[in-house]
C-alpha cells in the first residue's frame, strides 16, 4: 500500500472556494461517493474565524454552482455541522479511475486542501499524480509504503490510540494549556528550565494553582496511557 498526503489545490471544488473568500475552513468527519450519480456526499464540520464569517461562508457554499444540496444539521457561535452533495472534481475522477482510496479525513482551509489517499502500488500512484497534474495544483506533503505487518498492527491498536485521544479530550482548556507551557517551558526536562513560579507569572496564577492543573492533567493523561498500554497487541 502506497500512502500520500497532498496538499491540493483544486479550480473546481466549492469548499475551497469558499475559503478563498471567506474566513472558514471544513473539515470531512463522514463522506460517501455514489459512482451511479457522480456524486460526493459528505458531513463536514465548518469553523469560522467568528460567526459572521461563518454565516457569509455557509451562504457562499450553499450557492456554488457545483453544490447539488448543503443541509445545517447544527449550528453553535462559529461552528456548523453540515451535510452536503457535491459533483465530483477532477481530481476526485482521476483518484477514482486509477482505483485509489481515501485513508484519512480531509481538511480544507485558505485555498488549499489536504487529502490522504492510499494505492495499491507505486506505478499506479504515480499514474494518479501525474493525472491530478492536468487540472489541479498539489504538493506531496509524505509519501509512504505500508506493509502487512504495519497494517495488522494499525488495526489491532486502533483501540489503544482511541484511548490516548480520549485522554487528551478529557483535559480542560486550562490543564491543556498549562501543560503544554510547562512542556514547552522544559518544566519536566533536568534540569528544568520553566519552575512553577515562572508558570504562575505566565498566567497570572498562584503556584500551588499551577500545580494543582499539573497534577490534574498528568493524572488524566496517565490514567489512559495505562489502559493504553493493557490494550496493545
């Protein structure tokens, strides 16, 4: 299995469009392609720099030519959950016709777009790319060979990295912060460059406040790199 990660810049895809204009970027959380209608269907979640841009965004995408439908699902400030039918792009047909797959979520924001797609072997992803070049502008951002051992031991820890996110989610926005300070900081190198008191003057807290936030995340994220580690094959 031959994996890519480009940086695509498509001239005839309606979310990259979108965010030429307006300040919002999207993200594909489910996407389903109908060969029969040429036809992409997707959720996407949409994030604006503030709410009116995220208003002017949704009506720009709504009405591009080559939307077939865009439904709201949800909507809170500067975040939406959208459903939408696009037709398919060129680069779309050129991945499909050389039977490429998606192996990673998109993520489209200023223009450009990230794709992870996936072939089966190397003469066949190379025949892909040099089709994306007709119509569309990209840069392999990483190319890589997946084996079968890497493959068995992907999917038999994909539970184990499930839990190490939820760890991380289960952080408040202030442990986040603070512990990615004191990482950043060399608060846990020896010696320690950042001490609580420089933590503290940071933001604007007591030490035994930025400890007690220290305390609190490493307990969370410790609590799931153990039954990370029970999990792994």
């Amino acid at each position: 299995m031959i994996d890519l990660t480009l940086d695509m810049e498509q001239y005839d895809c309606p979310f990259i469009d979108t965010t030429v204009d307006h300040e919002v970027s999207f993200s594909a959380v489910h996407w389903e392609f109908d060969g029969a209608a040429r036809e992409l269907e997707t959720r996407m979640l949409v994030e604006g720099a503030d709410r009116e841009a995220l208003e002017n965004g949704l009506d720009t995408l709504t009405s591009h030519q080559r939307m077939t439908g865009c439904t709201l699902l949800a909507k809170q400030e500067d975040v939406a959950h959208i459903r939408t039918t696009i037709e398919e792009t060129q680069a779309m047909g050129a991945i499909r016709s050389h039977d490429g797959y998606v192996t990673g979520p998109f993520h489209i924001e200023a223009g450009s777009e990230l794709w992870h797609v996936g072939f089966d072997r190397e003469v066949v992803a190379d025949e892909a790319l040099s089709r994306l070049e007709d119509h569309n502008d990209y840069r392999v951002l990483a190319r890589d060979r997946t084996d079968l051992a890497d493959l068995t031991d992907f999917v038999q820890n994909v539970g184990a990295a499930m839990t190490l996110i939820e760890g991380c989610r289960e952080l408040s926005d202030a442990e986040r912060r603070t512990l990615e300070a004191a990482v950043d900081g060399g608060y846990f190198r020896s010696p320690r460059g950042a001490t609580l008191g420089t933590l503290a003057e940071e933001f604007g807290i007591s030490k035994p406040a930025v400890s007690k936030r220290l305390r609190r995340g490493q307990e969370k994220l410790s609590e799931r790199a153990i039954q990370a580690l029970s999990d792994l094959e």
